[in-house]
C-alpha cells in the first residue's frame, strides 16, 4: 500500500512539472514548439484561436530554422524576456540588436497584421514584439516573467509555456534593469534551436 502511494505521488509530481506551469496540459496530438537555449529548455503550447495568423508565423519561422542561434537581446527582471531578432547572431552587430526582423525575398521586411485578443499577459505568456505600428510584428517576441495587465490588448499574445518557467527566471537575470533591460553580447543567452513536435513527444524530454 506504502508503495502504492509513493508511485501515485511520484505520478502527481510528474504531472504538475506540466500542468502546473500553465494550468492545464495540452492534448497529446496539439503541436507545440520546443525551445533550446543556452539555460535549458522551453516549451511553448500554442494558441490558434486567439491569433493564428501569428501562430502561423512562429511555426513557419521555426521550421526555417529563423529562431536558430539568435540571442535573448532584451531581459527585465519582473517583466519579460525578449527574442528573435536575426541580428542577434552577430556579436559584433549588438548596437542593432532590437532593431531587425524576418525579411522577404523582395527586401522588404515581412510583418503580420495585429492580432489582439483576450488573452491576459500574466506569466509564461508568449506574445509579439512591435512598433509603435501595431501591424509591424516581424519575427521578435517575448515570455511574460511576470504578470503585466498594461500589455493586455495593446500586443498580439499566442501562446504559452508549458514547461521552462524556471529557464526564463535564469534568462532574465541577464538584462540590465537600469537599461532597459539591454544584455551585453558576452551575457546573452543563445537560443540554440527550435523545432516543432506534438505534445507527446515533447513530454518524453
């Protein structure tokens, strides 16, 4: 019976590594985004019913690999942590960091209309970077550290973290708070990669 209960609490634990982190646990077929980074892994659950055009846009950078070797550029302890910039890939390019985006074949630099939604900006929320142009969303997002009611509406959230709260809590602590959370290229974190998979799979690790 002891050991009955031990394999039943071990189970519960397990579970609650996953559902604890966004509340309630993916369908095993959903497809999800796995994130490597140079702190460990992210996964990101998504959501297409709130803003697919921007659901369409992650999945499609990822699957070029768009995401691979950037840098997290911008990190606010209490607030966010910021990423996708393909500037970022170049150390010696850190004064444009924050400044690029996903560019097309033609040269003019893609973007995707705003999306905003109901969705609240509180932790582990996965939301697109923009302009002061709420239609200039290119390729740069970010992960809510913490809750953040001013963002709600005003950006396209699509998405959450399922599993890696604990790696953005490390990343964050690279930005400089008094900087506008500007991390210095021998501090920022790598995102070494990012691929799409189900929810099944990105539980077996």
């Amino acid at each position: 019976m002891a050991y009955q209960v031990i394999l039943l609490l071990i189970a519960a634990l397990v579970g609650a590594a996953f559902v604890g982190e966004s509340g309630s646990e993916p369908k095993d077929t959903d497809e999800v985004a796995v994130i490597e980074t140079g702190k460990g892994r992210i996964v990101v659950e998504f959501y297409p019913d709130k803003a697919p055009k921007h659901v369409e846009n992650f999945k499609a950078l990822v699957k070029e690999g768009f995401y691979n070797g950037t840098r997290f550029h911008r990190c606010i302890a209490g607030f966010m942590v910021q990423g996708g910039d393909p500037n970022t890939k170049d150390l010696s390019k850190s004064s444009m960091w924050g400044t690029g985006g996903k560019v097309n074949d033609d040269g003019t630099r893609h973007s995707v209309k705003a999306e905003f939604n109901d969705t609240k900006h509180v932790r582990g929320i996965l939301s697109m970077a923009r302009s002061q142009d709420p239609n200039s969303a290119s390729s740069q997002f970010f992960l809510m550290v913490a809750t953040s009611p001013h963002l709600d509406g005003q950006y396209s959230a699509f998405g959450k973290v399922v599993v890696g709260l604990d790696v953005l809590d490390e990343i964050v602590k690279t930005g400089d708070r008094n900087n506008n959370g500007k991390v210095e290229p021998g501090d920022a974190i790598e995102l070494k990669s990012a691929k799409l998979t189900t929810w099944a799979e990105a539980k077996k690790g």
